[in-house]
C-alpha cells in the first residue's frame, strides 16, 4: 500500500492561484486585532511569507531574520539577543487566537509550527485544488448520454441546468475578483509606508541606534550613584513609572521593524553626551528632568500654575492659556481627563532628531505612545505633515480621558508645525 504525502511548503512550487490566496489571507489575518495594533509581528510574518512562497527558505534562520527584518549586526550573539525567538513565539499565540475565535474554518490556515520558521499552509477542501475545479468546467449532466433516444432530456431541464452552471461560474469570477482586490490592497501596504513610520522617519539616521531616556518619579538631577545605599539606589535611581515603561515598549517595538537598535536609561542616569550621540526619545513629561529642560523649545510646555501642585500645557509662542490642567491634589479615581506634549523636532542643542512623548500624568505619557503607532489615530497628523512638507518639526497637544483609574483612547487636541 503505497502512503501519498504531502509536499511540505519549502519543497512546493506553488501556483500563481494558491499565491494569491496565501497572500489575501495573510493580509486577512494581519488586519486582525491581534495584529494591527503591533508592527513589528506582522513585518516578520510577512517576511516569513513571502520568503516560503519565493522558495527562499535558506534565509530562514534565526541569524538571518535577525539582521534582515530587525537590523541586527551580522555577527550578533542570538543567546544575547532573543528577539527572533520571542517574536516567533508570539505570532504563533496570536495565530492560534485568530483561528481560535469566530468562523475560521472554511479560511486558508497559516501555520508555525513549533522549532521552525517555514510557515505552512492548508487550504480548506473546495479550495485545496483549484486547478482540477478549473479543469472539471463541463458539467457532468451537460454530457451527452450514449443512448439519446433511451435518456431524453427535456428543454426546460436542460435550460435550468444551464442557469446553474452560469450561476456557478458567476460566483467563481467573483471569488477571484474578491481575492484579486484584497491580495492588491497587500501589496500597496508593502510599497506604502505607514503613518507610524512616516512619523518615525527622522529618527532613522544613518545606521546609528536610537537613545531612548525614561523619566524617573522624584527625578533629582545630580544624585550621586556611588555614595547612596542599596535602598536609595533602588528608590531613587533605579526607580522608573510603569506607565513610561510601557511607553518605551510600544515605540521601542515601532522602531524594531524600522531596523533600528535602541538603548535606553533612566533620566537620571542620562549625560548630555549621551543626548548628542544618536537621535533620542524622550520619555516622560514631569518625571523627565530632560523631556522639562527641551520644553524651552518647543511653542506648548507643561507649566506650574502659581506654585501649587495644578499643572498645565500652555502655547509659550502665541501666549494662550488653555484649560488643558491636572491638579496632582485630586483623588486619582476621580481623575477624569489627563494631557500630553508629543513633538518631533531637531533638537539644537544636540543637533539629533528628537521625539519627546511628556504627559502631566504617567496615564498620558502612555496614551500618546499608543496614539504614535496607530494608524487610525495618526492620519489627521499625517495629513497635516504631508501638506507641510517642508517644515520638518511639529509638536500636538493629547487628551486621554481617564475612566475609573484606566486612561480610554486618545483624542487630538491641536497640531501646530514649524
């Protein structure tokens, strides 16, 4: 007995047909929610993709993806640096999620398995061999019997069967149609870049890594690291908010698919010369004593209302005085709005690209590093920074409202550019 096997995906040519359908449901299950808030899993799937559809599968090794889809130095140790391993393991969580929920089963599968990075694909039955359904067009009942006098057909029987076979090929043509226009709308997204990089873009200089300086609560400039206790270094230095932590994670995960590396201190630990080595983001508004001393530049900064713990963003060029105010004196359950400065801008006195992502509250701070990196939320600054292309700086002004302690989506307030 002879066991038929199927033709792993590195060893299969596939059609043009099975293509275009791999393609469309990968784009299917990148527009998912489990894909389309984050961009470095979707940049790696998709690089998986295509590389198998290709038959480029040699360049599917840890090393390789590595210095191809994150940016890594071609000699990088992969104990050291797991990002290949953890993302990996990631998209299969999210896959298994996406087939989990729903009516997935008549959908293509894409497939990881577990130790490799060679995607599989099933195709469900009635798509499984688009060539034979192509080349089955004769219906069998169209045929003509061998006897025609023993089996008459009627007219009207052989009309209906016509309409249905017409009807048949009607909804094939618009099944392709259908996969045609979602495997175009994927290539577009290939070739067009997304509001988040286009926003991201100037930080991208040269091969150089981008700095990254998170703010620390009670931030007191100049503490002396090497005469403190362990419980002062632990409370005073090494101490950062969990809300700029997490502001860090989703731009720092933003510049990964951008191929860039990124380092990262605490405000306090942070030296001029490390500002001036490479582009920066500055994390962190009052807990960021050099996110408060770039402020000078930029129109909006956050100031202290008469010495009273009320703070406020204020347009410093044009003189407004907006009731964009955190009173630190509130209940926090009760705290109902909170507001943030994101602005990207040449910083003069390093002369880098600088990205400064400063709420009044740690709640804001997190809420603009969501607002950088969603497209929906970035398209009237993308809009406005395409109308403006030659001036290169811009600074906005955020609102998140805060319900019961928990900060909602964020809302744009004003853009101005320069």
């Amino acid at each position: 007995m002879t066991t038929v096997r199927e033709k792993p995906a590195f060893e299969k040519n596939w059609t043009a047909e099975e293509s275009e359908q791999i393609r469309a449901q990968l784009e299917r299950l990148l527009a998912s929610r489990h894909f389309n808030r984050s961009t470095r899993y979707p940049a790696l799937l998709r690089y998986l993709v295509e590389m198998t559809l290709s038959g480029d599968v040699a360049r599917l090794k840890e090393r390789l993806i590595g210095v191809e889809v994150f940016g890594r130095a071609a000699d990088y140790n992969t104990a050291d640096d797991p990002i290949v391993r953890i993302t990996i393991a990631e998209i299969r969580k999210r896959i298994a999620q996406y087939y989990h929920e729903g009516e997935r089963s008549e959908e293509l599968r894409i497939a990881l398995e577990a130790g490799s990075y060679i995607p599989e694909f099933h195709f469900p039955k009635p798509l499984q061999s688009p060539q034979l359904s192509a080349s089955s067009s004769t219906e069998p009942e169209m045929r003509q019997p061998s006897n025609s006098s023993s089996h008459p057909v009627s007219s009207e029987r052989l009309q209906t069967r016509r309409r249905y076979t017409g009807l048949r090929w009607l909804a094939l043509g618009l099944a392709v149609a259908a996969i045609l226009t979602v495997s175009s709308v994927g290539v577009s997204r290939l070739i067009s870049p997304s509001p988040a990089a286009a926003v991201l873009s100037p930080l991208r200089k040269g091969n150089s890594s981008v700095f990254f300086c998170i703010g620390r609560p009670g931030d007191i400039p100049g503490v002396d690291t090497q005469v403190t206790s362990l419980k002062d270094h632990i409370n005073q230095v090494n101490a950062v908010t969990f809300d700029d932590v997490l502001a860090f994670q989703i731009i720092s995960e933003a510049l990964h698919t951008t191929s860039r590396d990124v380092s990262v201190k605490s405000s306090v630990r942070t030296s001029f010369s490390d500002l001036q080595r490479s582009p920066t983001v500055l994390i962190g508004g009052l807990d960021n004593t050099w996110a408060l001393h770039v402020m000078k530049y930029l129109p909006y900064q956050i100031d202290r209302i008469d010495g009273s713990p009320r703070f406020q963003i204020v347009n410093h060029r044009k003189n407004e005085i907006n009731n964009w105010i955190v009173d630190f004196r509130e209940n926090y359950t009760e705290l109902s709005k909170d507001y943030a400065i994101v602005a990207r801008f040449q910083n003069p006195e390093t002369d880098q690209p600088t990205l400064l992502i400063a709420g009044i509250g740690s709640d804001a701070t997190k809420a603009a590093a969501e607002y950088l990196t969603n497209p929906n939320s970035l398209k009237p600054l993308a809009a406005v920074l395409t109308k403006n292309k030659d001036k290169k700086n811009f600074e906005i002004v955020i609102e998140s409202q805060i319900i019961n302690g928990a900060s909602g989506p964020p809302r744009l307030l004003t853009t101005t550019v320069w």
